[in-house]
C-alpha cells in the first residue's frame, strides 16, 4: 500500500481516489456535515459496492407508522437514512444487523430507542429517549450481559449520521469471503507498525468515544481497513489483487488467505 508516486500526484491522483471519487476528502465532508455523510455513503456505495437506487430506502409511510406504534418522533437523521438506503442489507447488515423500522422498539428501561444489534445479540446501539428532539444525536451503545444490573449505555459516536458512515464502512469490511475481498487478521505489535507504515490513517475519530484504546480506520491502494484497539484487523481490497498486496505488507496468518 504504497502512497502515490510523483506522477500520479502531477496526474491529480492521491490515495482513496478511485475512478473521480477522493474517498478521503469525501470521508471528512461526511465526518463534519450530516449532508456529508449521505454523500459520502452514496459515493462509496457506488464505487465500492453498488450504486443506491430508488426503493433503496423505507417510506415515509413506514416511518410515519412506527412513529405511531412507539409515541415517538424520529430524529431527523434516522429518518434521512432509513429513506434513502435503509433497506440496503449488504450496505448495513452483512454481519451485525440494522432494524427495520417496524422492528424498532424502546429499551425496557424506557431509556433509548434501539436500532442496532450486534449479530449475536451481545450488544444493542441506541438514542437516548431524552435526545430524540435533537436532529443529529449522539449514539450509545449497551452490551448484553449475564449480570443485567451492570448494564449501561455508554457513548458510541457523538452523531448518528456519523454513526451511519461507520456502519456503511463496517459492513463493507465483514462481508463473506464468498461476497466480496475481505479478509481478518489476529494483529501482534509489529502488524500493528506494519499498517501505520503503509496505509493512511483516515479522518474519523477512534471510537468507542471517550475510550482511550478504540477502533481506527486506515487505507491503502484501495484497500480499506479497520483496526480494533490492537487486537483485529479487518480488510477490504477493491479487488482480490489489492487484497493481496495488504496481506503481502502486513505478513501475518489472514482468514481467508488460500495462497
């Protein structure tokens, strides 16, 4: 994963341009602005998976229905994302799972409007109940655990569109190896080096927020990938090449790596 060389630079190339999309500017754009974000999810879902289309989203009828059925407004960024591609599942739910608007529901300390669950039920993203007036809030997000007294919902991203661009590019990271090129590694200190090296970090916080140690995101040569706290790399290569010139810069025993 090289940076781009003199004569791409002068040829108005930089890393994460691919076929007129900057990746990384585009990335920014969405990390500042919630118009960003869907702009950013539109531009990646078409270079990286497939373009959105029309029918990609929910109605606003779907919407106006569980309003009803949870005595709730939406914020407005849930609803922006639920009707322009919600009901995308390779763009939300390839491995963890984003609900359905009738399957949406309020937690049973009556505390937050849930949205998310992790794919085996260890862990639920949700908006507080005492943010749902604001049009952009803050995510949390609680672990299911055997003692449901510790529970506690604790702070994800600052913003939900923030936290629709980080599900767009998790999903898009762990896929089946069978759907797409992707691929995992166990890190050790040194593969952690290795990335820092050859890819560039790209503009969005670390999160859990609020945590010191948090998930990362890089890219290469059209690869993306995802660091978690030291213990996981995920990667996605545009194509299988591009996957394996990662695997080739951060040696290490790889998934899915059948070479």
């Amino acid at each position: 994963m090289s940076v781009c060389g003199e004569d791409d630079e002068r040829n108005g190339y930089r890393p994460g341009m691919t076929q007129g999309f900057d990746l990384v500017a585009s990335l920014a754009r969405g990390v500042d602005d919630r118009g960003g974000a869907w702009n950013f999810i539109q531009d990646f879902a078409a270079h990286w998976v497939h373009g959105l289309e029309d029918g990609d989203g929910w109605t606003e009828a779907d919407l106006r229905a569980t309003e009803q059925r949870l005595g709730v407004r939406l914020p407005a960024a849930l609803r922006e994302a639920y009707l322009l591609f919600g009901r995308r599942h390779d763009l939300t739910s390839n491995h963890d799972m984003l609900l359905d608007p009738a399957e949406l529901y309020v937690d049973a300390a009556e505390e937050a409007l849930v949205f998310r669950h992790e794919n085996q039920g260890a862990a639920s993203w949700g908006i507080l109940l005492n943010s749902l007036q604001d049009d952009d809030p803050a995510v949390f997000m609680r672990l299911d655990l055997a003692d449901k007294s510790a529970e506690r919902w604790k702070p994800w991203l600052e913003h939900l569109s923030l936290c629709f661009v980080e599900i767009v590019l998790s999903e898009a990271v762990q896929v089946q190896a069978d759907e797409g090129p992707c691929d995992f590694l166990n890190p050790d200190h040194h593969s952690i080096e290795l990335l820092e090296e050859n890819a560039v970090r790209l503009p969005f916080p670390a999160y859990p927020a609020g945590e010191e140690n948090g998930s990362r995101w890089f890219l290469g040569q059209d690869v993306l990938l995802r660091e978690d706290a030291g213990v996981a790399i995920w990667a996605r290569g545009r194509t299988t090449a591009d996957l394996d010139r990662v695997r080739d810069l951060i040696p290490g025993d790889w998934l899915n790596d059948y070479r």
